[in-house]
C-alpha cells in the first residue's frame, strides 16, 4: 500500500462509514531495529545517563540515600527560593532537612500562583541513559505535569540503578501510554532564527538530576 492509499483511507475514514485496515497494517514498518545500542553494565549505564544530562546542560549530583535530605537542603539553599513546590507523594525524609516553607499541588492553584514558587522537587518515573532524557507520569511523587513546567528551578530524583534504562524502548516498556508523560532532556530550551539559545522559555532554566543510590 503507497502512500496515498494510507491518505485516501483516512480521508474516507472521516467523511462516511468505517474503513477497514489492510491487512498489511502494523507489518508494514520494520521493527526489527536494536532495543539496546551496545552492551553495556549497570553501572556503565548509569555513567552514560549522568553524561548525557550533563550534555544537555542539566546539574548531576550523586548521593547515597542518607545524603539525599542534605543534599537537597543545600541545592535549595544555594538558590534561596522563598517557597518550593513539592508533589503529595513525595517521600517526606526527603524533605526533612530543607528549611523553605512547602506549597503543596493543588487542584485549584493557579498559573500565578505556580509562577510565584521558585523551586520544584520531584522524583521520576524512568531515566533514559542513551538519550539523557528524564520522564515523569504524573505519579504521587512528580505531581501533575504543571508544576514541572512553571517554576524556574526543578530538582529531580532518580533512583539508581532501579529507574535508569539503556534506551527509550525499554523505557516505552515500563511506561503507561495512557498516563501524562512529560518527557525531559536538559532544562528548557529555544534557539531563534539566529540559534541564540534561550533558556527557560517552555519550562525551567535549571535542572538538577540527583542519581541517587540505596533509596
């Protein structure tokens, strides 16, 4: 089937009755491409995640999961944020040694009310090493996709070894298509015509990936 039957089809499909699929649909597209590109450890994976966020100018820290509240009390000391943002399912030790006041999700908060919170802590559903991409679902510790993309500072956790994959197939395997995915590579970031980088624009200027063992 060319091209233009596939087109055909669906303009078919939306102007009167059902169409049925060829039967060569889903078989039509080689599949057989490479779940994983080289053979590497677990900790060489961890190696290339931490390489990749780095490449697209995200903060790597590591950690072991007793210096994790520490850890985050001085990331957010060093930006000295008037409140931070953190989602309902957020393991509270994390947040035990931070001093800025909380401002919890909220289904009524506003994009103002959002805009004024200068920090966010979330954890993540899955980190992707060959492409230094972090993914959140909008599970109880990364909140809804909001408040990931309003304010200007994002800390967030990954557990190691257990939420890091070698490539996005394994990653597309541990993820529900049906959930809100947000998928993040470096902090937010636009170039215009000239390829002037500006950052922060879509999202936050600051990212912080905290690789944290033994959590």
């Amino acid at each position: 089937m060319s091209s233009r039957d596939v087109i055909l089809g669906r303009v078919r499909r939306a102007l009167g009755g059902p169409v049925e699929p060829p039967s060569s649909y889903g078989t039509d597209v080689d599949r057989s491409y490479l779940r994983e590109h080289g053979g590497r450890s677990v900790e060489e994976t961890v190696e290339l995640l931490a390489e990749n966020l780095a490449d697209y100018r995200a903060i790597v820290h590591r950690c072991d999961g007793a210096e994790l509240p520490l850890l985050i009390m001085r990331l957010l000391a060093a930006r000295g944020p008037d409140s931070v943002l953190v989602p309902p399912g957020l393991p509270p030790e994390w947040m035990s040694a931070a001093d800025p006041p909380r401002v919890h999700d909220r289904a009524v908060s506003t994009p103002a009310e959002l805009d004024r919170v200068e920090s966010v802590v979330t954890g993540c559903a899955v980190a992707i090493a060959e492409t230094g991409t972090i993914v959140l679902d909008g599970s109880p510790d990364q909140g809804r996709r909001r408040i990931t993309l309003i304010p200007d500072h994002h800390i967030c956790v990954v557990r190691v070894p257990d939420q890091v994959v070698s490539s996005v197939p394994q990653a597309l395997e541990r993820l529900d298509p049906a959930r809100p995915l947000t998928w993040i590579s470096g902090p937010s970031a636009t170039s215009d015509i000239e390829l002037d980088r500006v950052e922060g624009v879509h999202g936050p200027r600051t990212l912080e990936v905290v690789l944290v063992s033994g959590e």
